[in-house]
C-alpha cells in the first residue's frame, strides 16, 4: 500500500493505492502530529 497525505488548513486529503485501486479521503485539519497521523489512518483503512 502507498500513501500520500496533503495536510492543508482546513482539511487534510489522503489518497491510497492498493491492489491496482486509488481510494480519496478527507478529514478536518487537526495539529500534524503522530497521534493525529494515527487516528488518520485507524479511522481510513481499507
């Protein structure tokens, strides 16, 4: 799996590729830390 995250001041994007398939998310911007990068990615895993 590869991730890519863009963190802007209101929201922060994420896309995955797995398998051959992008998936797009989208989460309020919060204070980039790791506790944040892991709520992230518990709350978009596919």
């Amino acid at each position: 799996m590869k991730l890519a995250f863009d963190f802007g001041i209101t929201n922060t994007d994420i896309v995955s590729y797995k398998n051959g398939e992008m998936s797009f998310f989208t989460s309020p911007s919060e204070e980039i830390s790791e506790e944040f990068i892991e709520k992230l990615l518990l709350t978009y895993k596919n």
